[in-house]
C-alpha cells in the first residue's frame, strides 16, 4: 500500500517541484505552461502558481507574454536572444498582414481593416488591442466622429 497526501506519491513536495520546475526552464528556455505541466505532472493552474512565485518572490525567472497571452519562460541568467512577441503559429501572418495594411493605410479604421483581411471585428478588436498594448500601434480619435478609432503604426515598427 503506497503512503498519499493529497491524491500524489508522499515523497513529491513543494520545492522539489519549484526546483524541477527551475531546471526545465533552465534546460529548455522559451518553454511554455503547458510544458512544465506535462514534465512535472502538476495542474497547470499549479505551475503557474509556481511561475508567479518564482518570477516575483525570488526573481529567478523572466516571463515573455507573447501576442496571443502564451506564456514563454526563461532563466534570469539567459543571455540567449529572446523571442519574438508576435506568435509563430496560428496568428502570425496574419498579424503581419494587419501591421502592413495599417503602415501603407495610416488612419485606417477597424471597420475597413475588417472588410480587406476579411476578419471578424470582434477577432480583429483582440488583435489590435494587443497590438497596441505591445506598442506596435498608435490609437488616435477620429475628429469627425469620435466612435471610431483610427490606426497608425507604433513606436516599435
């Protein structure tokens, strides 16, 4: 009969956990949540607690935030090249054919960069957004009417 706490092997605690966690950043820089959840075999809400607490208390690791809210990480000690914030599946081209249409467009509105790329608003809006918090976008009031936004490209283009 194996010895339990809380529904794992007795020998498994805390910061063996929070250790094997550092060590796979570590080994694997730019790793994801979902990673460490398989390699650790905890929950992923459980390793992003660990996250937090290993990236706030004692300022061991550097969490990237990429455009669609994926999670990278890495050691405080990678001197690696980070990457970028612009996701590699999914979203990217599209995300790039947004950046293009806005840079040879500038003051274009959501509602035309809708009817060109043929993107839902409502998708279109979580793009934008991001991309403006991330600072690839410049948001300005239209002066005509003061509902619609106008885009421009960002300090970091």
């Amino acid at each position: 009969m194996e010895d339990r706490i809380l529904g794992r092997p007795k020998g498994i605690k805390h910061g063996e956990t929070k250790n094997k966690v550092l060590q796979y950043i570590k080994e694997h820089p730019g790793c994801v949540i979902k990673d460490l959840a398989v390699h650790t075999q905890r929950t992923e809400v459980r390793v992003m607690a660990i996250i937090q607490e290993l990236e706030e208390k004692t300022n061991q690791i550097k969490v990237q935030i990429a455009l669609g809210g994926r999670k990278y990480l890495f050691a405080k000690d990678y001197e690696g090249e980070m990457l970028e914030k612009i996701p590699e599946k999914g979203g990217r081209n599209r995300t790039i054919e947004i950046l293009e249409l806005i840079k040879s467009q500038p003051g274009i509105t959501m509602h035309e960069v809708a009817s060109i790329t043929k993107i839902h608003y409502q998708n279109l809006h979580f793009v934008l957004k991001t991309l403006k918090d991330l600072n690839y976008l410049e948001v300005k009031c239209d002066p005509d009417n003061r509902k619609r936004n106008k885009y421009y490209i960002g300090e970091k283009q």
